[in-house]
C-alpha cells in the first residue's frame, strides 16, 4: 500500500482511490493512520459490526472531525438519548406523509425542467439538483414561498459547514447565516406550536411535546418529551441530512448516467428499473464517504485491538466496492440486486429518511430523462467536485 494514495480523495480521482481502498481491503483492512490518529476501517462486515454496536463504538462528539462538538443532532448520539430523538421522528416520517411528499417531489421536478425552457444550457446542480430536495425541506419546516431564496442560502451555508468543508474563508464567509437561519426555525417552531398544521415540523412538535409515555400525570411534562431548542436543532439537523445527501446522489447519479450511456438507455427504456436504481446510484456515488466512531472500551475488531478512546472511521466508499458483498463491484448497474450498500448507515442509526432520499432522486432523475433526453454534459466542461473529506458532492456541472 503506497502512502501517497489519499482513500478520501475526491470521486473524480476514482481510479486511484478505488486501487488505494481495494489493497487495503486485501492487506491491511484496519489501518492505523498516525498522522489523524485514528483507525480506517473499509471492509463491509468490519463497518456493519461497528455500527452494530454503539455500546463499544459510540457516535457522540470526542475530538476531531466532529463538525459540532455537541450533541448537535441524533447522528450525534448514542443510546437512550438516541432513541428519543429518533422514535419522535420516526413518528412524523409516515408511509401517507411520503406519499404526499413525492407527489411534490414531481410538481418541483417539473417546475424546475419548466424553468429551462428557451435555454440550451444550465448548471445540472444548482437548476436540476437542488430545487427538489431543497423545496420538500422547506415544506417539512413550513418555509413559506417568498421566503425560498433566502432560505435557499441559508441552506447552502449549512451544506457548507456541516460538510467538511475545506475553505477555511468561505466557512468564515458563510458563517453568520447560520445564526439567521437557527432564528428563522425558531420562529417557525413556536408558530406551528400555537398553530400545527400538516406538516412535519408540526409533527415533530406535537410528537416532541407528548414524548414517549402518554400515562405521565396531568400537569407533569412526559420524561421524554423534548425542549424547544432542541427541536430547533432537530429541525436544522433535518435539512442538513435530508437536502445535502440528495441533491450530491441526484447529481453523482446523473454524472454516473452521463457515463454509462448503456445504463441510461436502460432506464430510459424501461422506467421500472428505477425500483433497484435509486439504490445503485447510492452505491455507486456514496454521498457521505465516512464516518467516525470512537471506542468506549478496549476491543477486538477482525483481530485487531482498538484502545479505549481511540478513533474508527468507517470509510463506506470503500465498503461499497467490497468484493466479498458486491457482484463485479466496480461496474455501475441499475438493475443490480441484491444491493447491501451502507450509503445511508446500518443499526441503529440506520437513516430514516431513507425512502424520502431514494424516492427523490428516483422522481428527479426520471423526470428529467423522460422530459430532457437529450440532456448531456456542456462542451469541454466537466463537473467541479466538492472540496470535503467527509462529503462526495458536486459543485457544479454544466450540461
């Protein structure tokens, strides 16, 4: 293994990574990293034990690479705090609320396609990509019309600070956004608490407000149930993880279509292979390319001992490659199943706006295959990719 192989280098550099991931996979599949001082891990099954056990690997903020070091958000968390958290949202993210999501993920797509209309050419991210992902967040936290194109950059910011960014000037630039946006969701969440209404935000508040033991006494706030900062913070944890690993699937996935012309014309032919392609695409690209956990305890892992307090990070772009799980894993194909990839986590902290995630690539991709088929990428262009460690993202893309 040569040490100037970077295995968190950009997609672009796909061939050199995916080399520099396979021979560690093969010869040395849990690295010690002297310079980061912590452990990378890539094998599939050494990350589905890691993330099996939160008891040994916690998720909760301890050194670097941490963008918040406080309990910013359940990815932060680990073991009743976690469940809290995640079983008051899961009873917001119902079957008929996704249903109803998706049927505006369609409208936005094709207002969005609309809006091109008389142009030969766009950016596929910031015209395609993001108004879809973008707009649902907005209507679960009851963002009203005229206040998109701010909220819009406000969204961007928190793409930017919670992505690992690595431009320490644009950080400092994007900075003070965050501030107007934690008060905007402020206000948000005290009026859907004196007036709910059907959305997820109101959800989350009335789940929030009952907590999880509907038999506490009258006038005595449930064990459970949540404060109003902390619903803020739940809330502005949903728009980071429910906009900015869609919109980076949606544009490395039609990136990926762009570079196999065979697969497009497949799902182009055939819209029902969009069932197993969502999923491909999330394999394929891995949005978010890794994660840290660090050991509450000495252990074992694949024979290797973790010291108590020492980092792991589970790199899924490489779990995702992982020949011991994936037929031919270097070949993007949408009809691929079984797919067990680990783009949006495992166990407990197995996503849960995973539907929402793949139904909106699913709707946008296809949208615009079916109504823009002649969509290509610009002459002598290519896409700008994300400068981040942590996130696979797209800049930009002329087509």
């Amino acid at each position: 293994m040569e040490a100037h192989y970077d295995v968190l280098a950009p997609v672009h550099e796909n061939t050199v990574r995916d080399r520099a991931l396979a021979a560690l996979r093969r010869e040395d599949p849990i690295r010690w990293d002297p310079e980061n001082q912590w452990w990378l891990v890539t094998r599939h099954a050494d990350i589905l034990h890691i993330s099996r056990h939160p008891e040994i690997f916690s998720s909760e903020p301890k050194g670097p690479w941490h963008v918040f070091e406080h309990r910013f958000s359940m990815q932060a968390m680990d073991g009743k705090a976690h469940l809290r958290h995640r079983n008051i949202v899961s009873r917001a993210f119902t079957p008929r609320m996704v249903s109803m999501l998706s049927r505006q993920a369609e409208r936005y797509a094709d207002e969005a396609i609309d809006a091109l209309e008389g142009r030969r050419n766009c950016d596929f991210v910031t015209d395609l990509a993001v108004p879809v992902p973008m707009r649902i967040i907005a209507d679960m936290l009851g963002v009203s019309d005229g206040d998109l194109g701010r909220f819009r950059e406000w969204s961007d910011a928190m793409v930017i600070l919670g992505g690992g960014h690595g431009d320490p000037d644009l950080l400092q630039e994007v900075a003070p956004l965050l501030g107007e946006l934690q008060h905007y969701v402020g206000t948000k969440v005290a009026e859907r608490r004196a007036q709910p209404q059907d959305d997820i935000l109101s959800r989350i508040i009335r789940a929030a407000d009952e907590g999880l033991l509907d038999d506490a006494p009258d006038g005595v706030a449930p064990e459970n149930s949540l404060d109003p900062d902390e619903v803020k913070d739940m809330a502005l944890f949903l728009l980071v993880a429910g906009n900015e690993t869609t919109r980076n699937g949606i544009s490395q996935g039609m990136l990926a279509l762009f570079q196999h012309p065979e697969e497009r014309e497949r799902l182009s032919s055939d819209p029902s292979l969009w069932e197993t392609a969502a999923d491909e695409i999330l394999r394929w690209t891995t949005p978010v390319r890794a994660m840290r956990r660090v050991a509450l305890e000495t252990t074992l892992l694949a024979g290797q001992e973790i010291q108590k307090g020492e980092s792991v990070v589970m790199v899924y772009a490489s779990a995702n490659r992982d020949d011991r799980v994936f037929d031919e894993p270097h070949a993007f194909r949408v009809d691929r199943t079984p797919n067990e990839h680990l783009s949006l986590g495992f166990g407990p902290h197995y996503c849960l706006g995973a539907n929402l995630a793949k139904m909106e690539i699913r709707i946008t991709l296809g949208r615009i295959l079916e109504r823009l088929p002649g969509i290509r990428l610009a002459e002598g262009a290519g896409p700008v990719f994300t400068p981040s460690a942590l996130i696979d993202g797209i800049e930009s893309m002329a087509v």
